[in-house]
C-alpha cells in the first residue's frame, strides 16, 4: 500500500503546484458603441476615447441586444469597423 500512498501523495502535490504557479485568466469581453464585440485574452488598458465596455469573460448579451462578435488577434479594439492597435 505504500507505493500507492506515494504515487497520490506526488500526484496531489503536483496538482497544488500546478495550481499555485498557474497564471490568472484575465480574459473579457470588450464591445464598442457599433455592437461589435471581441475576446480578449490578457488584460488590456482601455482609455475611456477608445469608446468600449469591458465585460467579464462570462458576460452575454440579452435577445434584444443588438451586438456581432467580430474576433480579432492581438492589443487593438474596433472602431467603426476598423481594427486599431494600440
């Protein structure tokens, strides 16, 4: 019985590591005036010009909403249908 002890024993230890050095989800979801809406994965700083809402990664809009996911990769937002980065 001993080994076994040791293999779960090692198994959660690796499992609490894992968790500790893990970095936080800062992902959300951002939309401008225009209802056009993106994921983002990291936390970005968006000055208040920029005109969008930052929501958490839960969020979802309601069925009256008048909102499109317009995904793109990288730091920048939309704006009138043009992707700016910043």
């Amino acid at each position: 019985m001993k080994p076994m002890k040791k293999i779960v024993s090692s198994a959660l230890f690796g499992l609490a590591a894992a968790v500790i050095v893990a970095p936080a989800a800062n992902a959300a979801i951002v939309c401008n005036a225009e209802g056009e809406c993106w994921h983002t994965h990291k936390t970005y700083e968006y000055k208040p010009e920029f005109g969008v809402t930052v929501y958490p990664d839960t969020w979802k809009w309601g069925d009256t909403d008048h909102y499109r996911w317009r995904e793109h990769s990288g730091r920048g937002y939309w704006s009138k249908g043009v992707w700016i980065t910043f």
